[in-house]
C-alpha cells in the first residue's frame, strides 16, 4: 500500500471512532441512585422507668449436707435421685442391729442395777428395824445396870450390839446410794445408745430437692465422712446480683417502702420475666468492683430457677418524665460510639451520634442526639450508608 494512502486510512478510522465516542456519550443516560426501603418512626417523648440490669447468679434458701452421725452398713436408699423431699421424710437406713445389741445389753444392766437397788433397800428396812430393837434393848439394861440387877458385862454387850447394828444401817445406806450412782449411769448409757440407735434412720432436715448419691447401698459408711446425698431447699429460692454504687440514692428511697420489687429473666423464656422481692443490701460497697451487692427472693413452683443458673435481674428504681424516646432496633454501634440514621425532608440521611442511657421494654431513651418529632430509621440499616436516599416503606408512627 502507498504511504498516502495508509495514512488516510489511519485518519479515517481515527475520526470514526472519536465520531462514534461522541455519539455514545450525548445518547448515555447519567447514573441514577438507588433509594434504600427502609421502616422508621417519630421521636417520642414520655415518661419512662428508670431501671438498672444486672447479672444474678441464682441460689438457694440452704444447702444440707446429709452426713451420717454414725458407722455401719448403709441398707436401704429411700427416694430416687434428684426427687423433691419433705422435711422429716425417711432417706437412708443404716444396719442397726450393733446399736440394738448395745440397747438391749444396757437394759439387762439396768434390770441387774434395780435389782440390787431393792436387795440394799431391803437389807435397810431390816437392820433399821433390828437397830430400833437393839436400841431399846440398850436402854432397858442400862436401867436394870443401875439398879443392880444385872452384871455390866451384860449391858454392855447389848450397847455392843446395837452400835453394830447402827453402822450396819449406814453402810446399807452407803450400798444404796451406789447402786443408784450405777443405775444412774446405767440409764444415761442407754439413753446415748438409744440416741445412736435412732442415728440408723436418717430423715430429711428441709423440704428441697436431692442431688446425687455420694454412697451407694450396701457401703460401709463412718461418721462425720463424706455427705450421703445434698439437698437444695429451691422454694423459695435467692438471686445474688450487684448494681453500680451511683444507684444508691434510688435504692435507699425504695428500702422505705414495703416492698421493694425486682424482675429476674431466664434465658429460656425472656418474654416472662419473674416478679421477686429484695430482701438484703449490703452495708458497703465493695471497693474493688464498686458495686452493691443484693439479693432478692423469688417464687420456685414451678422450678425456673436451678441453684448456680444465671439470670438478668432488672431492678426499678425510679421513673423518668418527658424523656426522649425511639424503639431500641434504632440505635446502633458506630465506630465511635452510639448512632442513628435521621431521615431528612428530602429523604437523605443524616448520621446522627446520640448518649443512650438505658432501654425499656424494646424503647431505648436518648439523652442527647436528637429531639421530638425527628424521623428515624427502625430497619434497614445494614443497607444505608451516609450518601444515601431512602424509600420509606413504613411508618411505625403512622404518619404517611
């Protein structure tokens, strides 16, 4: 191909293509922005509870553990692992028969002790009696000694007898008195065998639930060992939970009413939270944590709560007038703290940082950040960003 010719060709399919880029840019519509849909409402204002959330760790009422107070083979288990049971209900026996030997030994003793108790006695009634004779005898001599009619040997053998006859009454007496000592003793021995016999029936201390068998039947059990079973008293049933210092003044107003009431939320059922009462506050605060520690007292009927559970505790304190309020799905974690996306007139947003103290019953209050009557998006937030304009699709305020 010739030069000249080449380089028209050049310039035509230069000018071709320019002609061509032109065209496309004037017939090219420009971009348009996509509207987000997105549900919001009004900022509201109303009174609304003051309350403070806390983490309680449930426990109960007691906790016995059922130890044995005596040794012996454990016979027989009287109720099935982890069954309620009532105060005074038979759990555990342990073989008695060494202990009812010891009853019954200590018996025969004691049959023997009252028996020698009324062979001394009889002993004193008769040489009481021989005494009495043997003094009267005594004087009746000692008169005819003086009138000489009889010989002094012969009075003073009958004084004789009746001074031994005198100290044979008294060691009858002393002989009494020991066999009473040893009766006496007798008596308490059996009364403690008695008592460690009774110690072969073991019965529940509290109404409660039994946890796990320590000891199984025909173990050799000793006193004082390891605990046979543990059992919860779980009706009623204790939360122990701590709230922040700069609580105190509103809790001191509550302690002067008569009933200062607390909610506690099982994780398996958030939606019926259970009424209880607060029962202790503690006279300091702990200086580490710089909390309160509280406990309150809860209903257990229907077993909710289980010793060593967690809970949310939400405690009312007081109630707050005219606050600002939007619903809690509203308010979202930003880089640098708490935000919210307010809807303008002209349907873009404005990123929006606001202080919320507390929420209520899915209503978070807002402190500062916004003001009545502002637009606010409720859903829809994970599509937004700060450039972008919105479509409502719904108002929870029922505004159009």
């Amino acid at each position: 191909m010739h030069p000249l010719n080449y380089s028209r060709s050049v310039l035509f399919a230069v000018l071709t293509l320019s002609t061509w880029g032109c065209t496309a840019a004037k017939t090219a519509p420009p971009p348009r922005s996509t509207a987000v849909p997105v549900v919001v409402t009004k900022v509201s204002q109303k009174a609304m509870p003051v309350e403070v959330t806390a983490v309680g760790n449930v426990e109960p009422v007691s906790t016995v553990s059922v130890k044995a107070q005596i040794s012996g083979e454990l016979l027989e288990v009287h109720f099935k692992e982890g069954d309620f049971v009532r105060k005074g209900q038979l759990l555990f026996t342990i073989d008695p028969r060494p202990y009812q030997n010891q009853v019954s030994q200590i018996q025969a003793n004691i049959g023997k002790d009252q028996a020698q108790l009324q062979q001394a006695e009889a002993n004193l009634a008769k040489d009481t009696a021989q005494l009495e004779y043997a003094k009267s005898e005594s004087q009746r001599y000692a008169t005819l000694l003086q009138r000489g009619l009889i010989a002094a040997d012969a009075s003073e053998q009958v004084r004789t007898q009746a001074n031994t006859l005198q100290e044979s009454v008294r060691a009858d007496r002393a002989a009494i008195e020991s066999v009473r000592a040893v009766l006496g003793a007798d008596q308490s021995a059996l009364e403690a065998a008695k008592l460690q016999l009774s110690y072969c029936t073991i019965y529940s201390p509290i109404d409660g639930r039994s946890g796990a068998l320590m000891v199984d039947v025909g173990n050799l059990i000793k006193s004082a060992d390891v605990p046979i079973v543990v059992i919860n008293q779980v009706n009623p049933i204790q939360i122990n939970f701590a709230v922040p210092q700069q609580y105190w003044a509103d809790i001191k107003k509550n302690l002067t009413d008569e009933v200062f009431r607390v909610r506690a939320v099982v994780p398996q059922d958030p939606e019926h939270p259970k009424q209880g009462t607060v029962i202790f506050v503690d006279n300091a605060v702990d200086t580490a944590t710089g909390t309160l520690h509280m406990k309150a007292s809860f209903d257990n009927l229907g077993n909710q709560f289980i010793p060593g559970m967690f809970v949310n505790v939400q405690l009312r304190l007081s109630e707050q007038s005219n606050a600002k309020v939007v619903p809690t799905p509203a308010v979202t974690e930003g880089p640098n703290g708490k935000i919210v996306y307010v809807v303008k007139s002209d349907q873009t947003l404005e990123l929006r940082p606001v202080v919320s103290t507390y929420a209520f019953a899915g209503e978070s209050v807002i402190e500062s950040g916004l003001e009545r009557g502002e637009t606010v998006v409720v859903d829809g937030q994970t599509r937004l960003t700060p450039t972008s304009r919105v479509q409502i699709t719904k108002n929870l305020s029922g505004e159009k």
